[in-house]
C-alpha cells in the first residue's frame, strides 16, 4: 500500500488526465495494459484461460476488467463505479454571437449546481467523430487550456444576486470564447485533433473545469478537485483491483457511464453490459447454465459512489444521528426506498471486510424530510442480481464543478476494496 501523498498523488494525476469519461476510461484501459491485461473485443470472439487478465469496453465510456485465478471458486467478486460526472454538454453548431461575442450554446448533463461554473476557466474535452476515407472513427480531444468562461452580472445590475436567484440555463449558461466573429470552436478541436475540420462529422463535447486539484487545511487534511463523484471511487476500485493478492473467486472491476443521466443506456448500470460480459466468461470457461447462476447466488458486488459528508455550515441538513464527516472512514450508504442496496446482512459482511482491512467505517441515511439520490448498485441489479451493499467516501459540495472530501479516505477504500477481492466465498 502507498503512502498517502503516492496515493493522493495518483488519484491527482487521474482526474487531471481524466475530464470526461472518455478519457477516464482511456486513462484505466492504458493502466491495464501496462498491468498485463489483455483487451477483448465485444464483436470477436474471446480467448480465455486461467491466470489470465482481461478487460473489455463498451462506447469508450465504460470498461469492465477481471482476472481468472489458476484455482477459484466459482462465484464473482464484483465492485462497480461510474466514469461520468455532472457537466455541460456542448451542443451541435455551438456558436452564437450577442454582445459583440462569440459565445457557445450548452445544454445540462446530469443534477449539478450550476452557480460554482460562473467565472471560473474552462475548457472543452471529449470526442469527435470523423470521416476517415469512408469510414467513421473516433478520436479524444481536451483542449488543454483556459479557453472560456461563464461571467457573472455584476451585482450593480443584480441587486437581488445574493437574495436567491433562479438561474436561466439557455440564457445565462452560454460560456464566452472570443471577441473575433471568425472564432470556430470546430476550428479549435480541429486544429488540437489533428483531423481536418471538414472532415468531423458529429461530437460529444463536454465543458471541464481547468481548477487542478489541491490539498488544504491548517494540517492539509482536506483535498479539493473536479469530478471526485466518482473518480475517487473508480480510481480507489482500480488500485485494490490491481494490488489484489490470490483472491478467492473472480474479480470484476465495473465502471458504467450515464449514471449521473439514469444509467439506462447501453454503456450504463441499467445496460446488458455486465451481464453480458459475465455469460460470456462463465461460457469460456466451460460452465454450464445453472454454474453461472449458481455462481451469482454466491457472488457479491460493492456499488462504490461518493457520499454526502454532514456540511459545517448546514448540519441540520444532515440526519440527526447518522452524520458521515470527512476522514472518518468508508461510507455504508442506507436507504428504506431501497436507492441504496445495503441491508442488514450485506452491510454487515462489509463491515467485517472493513475489520479486517483495519479501515474505519461510517453510516449515511438521508435526513427523513429530504429526499436523497440514487447511484448504479440498485440498477445494476435489474440486469446481475447478486447481494450488493452501497459504499462511497464522504464529501462536500456533490456535483459541484470543484468538490471537497478528506485526505485519507481513499486510502481505506484502496485497503478495503482490496481485502474484498481477496475474500472468500
């Protein structure tokens, strides 16, 4: 295990490299074949024998890899995350010009606060699709500069800025890119893929907040970044997925994009993406229908998404008892509406897993007056149902563009996650 500043460090380097979930899943498909790993093809036929280390994606966005131990129970030892986070997706012919600007037409992905994008830099990144000789490819950009902002009104002509204000996405979310009339945000992606502009056909374009990520605190306990729901998680999953030693069953790292927009496209939880994997594994090594469903029956997953730390400047948001804080170890996540999966024995078969790790664990239930939000275990279940427990590590401001959360958490997630994959059945 590394120390917290390597640890940190890495998952620092991750989210720097990673502002969309195109290039998280580019980020984690190049860690895996550095680790070994041997990429399949969804359209090809697989190639699997024991010992061996394989991933697959799907969309670009989404990627799940296992390992087949040389002896191993026949059971999976599941742990998914997601690779999408809250942002503005960019929409088709973009440019508008007002106000001696050229500005760019956004519409919202995913249930984010909107206020903390206004006067921060920002760029663009995701990917472009283009016509290469008569056949379409794909290729990721990130625009690696501080191209555009979204600026504010001046509190001169917006007395009421600080009384609440209800904000007009068409309207006010349009970032500036240029005085010149000429500007081309096409032209940009253009130039920084090397593809000629004529040649892009469509693109999945995202804003990305430029704020790098930071340690702080008077004992730099705190850490702050972009998209820590849920890269902390999926990049934490990976490192005990990586550093796991002779585990038990199978083990399966998950990451599903669009959770942050429902999960129910073909690259997300509520997707044949993961059982469709699972079959064709259990297929190639020989086992007979009732084996793989006898094997779920016996498997487990670990939906590990972040979760809300009890906030110092609105405590009575938080439920009166059951009050996560930062630093205080791994979240169990509770919910009677059954958003979460947790109950009583799969919570408890984590907290032993926590035990043995040596890591704290802590409890989240919504206050009762307020509703809270969902995540991919309960989803994924439609598709792969195994015992699943909802997990995460706590933090301020979810769905923010910059998000805060405590140095030492993923750490524990790194040594419990690790531990679970070493499990036995």
């Amino acid at each position: 295990m590394k120390n917290t500043d390597d640890t940190l460090n890495g998952l620092f380097d991750f989210i720097k490299n990673s502002p969309t979930s195109f290039h998280a899943v580019a980020n984690i498909r190049d860690i895996l074949g550095k680790s070994g790993f041997t990429e399949l093809s969804e359209s090809e036929p697989w190639q699997i024998a024991p010992g061996g280390k394989y991933f697959v994606t799907r969309n670009g966005s989404a990627l799940i890899s296992f390992c087949v131990p040389e002896s191993y129970e026949k059971a999976f030892m599941l742990c998914a995350s997601h690779s999408d986070s809250p942002s503005f997706k960019i929409k088709e012919n973009p440019e508008r010009k007002e106000a001696g600007c050229v500005k760019l037409n956004v519409e919202k992905y995913g249930g984010m606060l909107i206020q903390p994008w206004f006067d921060r830099p920002l760029s663009v990144a995701g990917r472009i699709a283009f016509n290469d000789g008569g056949k379409i490819k794909e290729k990721l950009v990130c625009v690696d500069r501080d191209l555009l902002v979204i600026p504010n009104l001046a509190i001169h002509m917006n007395r009421d800025a600080n009384e609440g204000h209800k904000i007009d996405v068409q309207k006010e979310i349009e970032p500036v890119l240029s005085l010149s009339e000429k500007a081309s945000l096409l032209s940009i992606i253009s130039e920084q893929a090397g593809v000629p502009k004529e040649d892009i056909l469509s693109h999945d374009l995202f804003l990305y907040a430029r704020s790098e990520p930071t340690k702080w605190g008077a004992e730099e306990e705190f850490i702050s970044a972009p998209r820590l729901d849920d890269l902390e998680c999926a990049w934490a999953s990976l490192q005990a997925f990586l550093e796991a030693e002779k585990p038990a069953a199978i083990p399966v790292y998950c990451l599903f994009d669009n959770e942050e927009v429902g999960s129910s496209t073909r690259q997300g939880a509520d997707s044949t993406f993961l059982s469709d994997t699972l079959e064709r594994l259990s297929e190639k090594l020989g086992w007979k229908s009732e084996d793989y469903k006898i094997a779920l029956s016996k498997s487990f997953m670990l939906s590990a998404d972040n979760a809300h730390a009890v906030h110092p400047n609105y405590a009575e948001k938080a439920d009166p008892i059951n009050r996560p804080v930062l630093n205080g170890g791994i979240v169990i996540k509770y919910n009677a509406a059954q958003k979460y999966t947790s109950d009583a024995v799969t919570s408890a078969f984590f907290k032993m897993i926590c035990k043995k790790a040596g890591v704290k664990y802590q409890v989240f239930t919504n206050n009762s007056n307020i509703a809270g939000g969902s995540t991919l275990g309960n989803i994924s279940q439609n598709h792969v149902s195994v015992p699943c427990v909802d997990i995460g590590l706590a933090q301020w401001a979810m769905h923010s563009p910059y998000e805060s959360a405590g140095t030492e958490d993923v750490g524990s997630m790194i040594k419990a996650i690790k531990v679970f994959f070493e499990e036995e059945v």
